[in-house]
C-alpha cells in the first residue's frame, strides 16, 4: 500500500510540473489564470508597405506648406487610411511611428521642426534659393 501511495505522488508531481509549465505558456500566449484574457498591445507594424509612410507625410507636408502638427498628421492618416481615431493606444503608436519617420526625416534636411514647445509643427525645409 505505501508503494502504491509513493507512486501516485510521483504522478501527482509530475501532473503538477505539467499544469505549471501549461499556466505558463497560456500566459505567455496572453491568458491570464483566473481566465481574464490579457489585454492586447496596439499593433502599428505592417500598417504600412515598405516606403509608404514617409510618401504619405511628405505628401502632407507639400500640401500644407505652412507645416503641421504632428496630432493633425495623425488624425490626416486615420482618415486618410480609413481607421477609427477613438483609440487612444492606437494613436499613441501610430504618433511615434510618424515622429519616428520625420526625425529620420530632419537628420537628411527634408523637413525642419518649428517651435521650441513641445507641440512643435513640422514643414518641409525651403529650397535655398541661388
């Protein structure tokens, strides 16, 4: 009988070691223990096709030659693309993802910021005259 008491406990340690590695891996995949579904993290890779983006803004830019904020930009590309521009996370992503652009944008002189203030307005830099 304690033979037989030893061997379910080594079954019942080994299921255990089982559930765990389960709980875990669910939770990585985005569930939670208590059946909760974690909350999803805004996507804003592959929105756009490669080189999109920058044609998009810089197509902005030269239609609006006295620049830009850059919550108007974002608020142009939700209607431009057709996406809904009442989620907070969403925006938030897609605001770094064009700053992220039109920083990459100012280091090769393309565009330039105005404004010292946070709310800066982008423009594209003027063509030096001869």
């Amino acid at each position: 009988m304690l033979s037989r008491l030893r061997d379910h406990e080594a079954i019942v340690a080994d299921l255990r070691t089982t559930l765990s590695h389960l709980d875990a891996t669910l939770f990585h995949l985005g569930h939670y223990p208590d059946g909760e579904p974690a909350p999803k993290k805004p996507m804003a890779a592959g929105l756009f096709y490669h080189g999109e983006l920058p044609r998009l803004i810089l197509r902005m830019l030269r239609q609006h030659p006295k620049g830009l904020g850059l919550k108007t930009m974002v608020e142009m590309m939700n209607a431009q693309k057709g996406w809904a521009g009442d989620d907070e996370r969403f925006n938030r992503e897609l605001r770094l993802k064009i700053s992220r652009t039109l920083d990459r944008k100012r280091l090769k002189g393309i565009v330039e910021r105005i404004g010292e203030d946070a709310i800066g307005v982008w423009r594209l830099v003027p063509l030096a005259e001869d």
